[in-house]
C-alpha cells in the first residue's frame, strides 16, 4: 500500500496516526530486562494513562543495573523491588503491543507471536552498559538512552 503525500489513510481521511488501534497493553523487550526495557516500562507508566498494562522482560537472565537506577531517581522514577524476568517465564504472555529494543530480542518477538494479532515494533537502543570511562561518562550514556526512549514514547503514544 502507498502512502498518500500527505500521510492520511484514504478511508478515514485521518492522519495515520490517529488510526493506530487503542493500546490496552504492552511489554517492553530487550536482551536481559536490566536496563533498556525496564527503563522503558517505568518511563511508559508516568507516560501512558494508568488503564495501559506496562510490562517488561528479556530475552535472557539479567541482573539489576544499579545505574538504571541510579538514571531513573534522578528524574523522580523507581522500579521499586522488581527484578529482571525472561520473557518465556512470564505468565501472561498476551499484549496489544511488543517494543522489543535489541536485536534478539525483536527475533524472539517474532518468532514467539507467529501468526497471532500482535503488533510487534523495532525501537533500535544502544546499550550502555558497553561504555567505558568516568562514572559520569557511563551515567551519561545511561541518561541518553532513558531520552531516547522517551522521546520514542511521546513520539508513539502523544503526550
């Protein structure tokens, strides 16, 4: 299908935007739930209406990153007692959405929803656990990532 110069969907007459189906919930899916997607699945509960069920996981076992935390207080967040969880550990395995952040995590998505009704996107995160320097410098790769997903976050869901 084209898109049409000005970006509508010809049924509607709509911005595409406007179309997209109401999300009722989400999981928030990177390689071991330690940083980008718990990072991501606080920053989406102070985004999204609370009626949107925000969850997250790996595709792998992580530890918890003391850093995610050390990132998330400064702008008044917590993950409180939660710990990093795999994907196929989880007991409901059904969402409306699937960010998925890493690319194995993207494939398992993939592979995991088939052929089922799942909308499945590619946010594309670097990770920062691979920077090296000053405590500082690694915080502030921590920092850029928690921007660049919330501005994926408003930029997705408005606000």
């Amino acid at each position: 299908m084209s898109r049409r110069p000005d970006d509508e969907r010809p049924e509607t007459g709509a911005p595409a935007s406007d179309v997209r189906p109401k999300i009722s919930s989400v999981l928030f899916l990177c390689g071991m739930n330690s940083i980008r997607s718990p990072m991501a699945e606080a920053l989406a509960r102070e985004i999204l209406p609370a009626t949107v069920y925000v969850a997250s996981a790996g595709v792998r076992q992580g530890q918890r990153d003391p850093f995610v935390d050390t990132v998330l207080a400064e702008r008044g967040l917590s993950l409180g007692d939660r710990q990093p969880q795999r994907y196929e550990d989880m007991e409901d395995g059904y969402f409306d959405l699937i960010v998925t952040m890493a690319p194995e995590a993207h494939h398992v998505a993939l592979d995991a929803t088939g052929t089922a009704s799942v909308e499945v996107e590619f946010w594309p995160m670097p990770d920062p656990s691979v920077v090296t320097g000053s405590r500082e410098q690694i915080l502030d790769a921590y920092r850029d990532v928690l921007k660049r997903i919330e501005e994926r976050l408003v930029r997705r869901f408005g606000n």
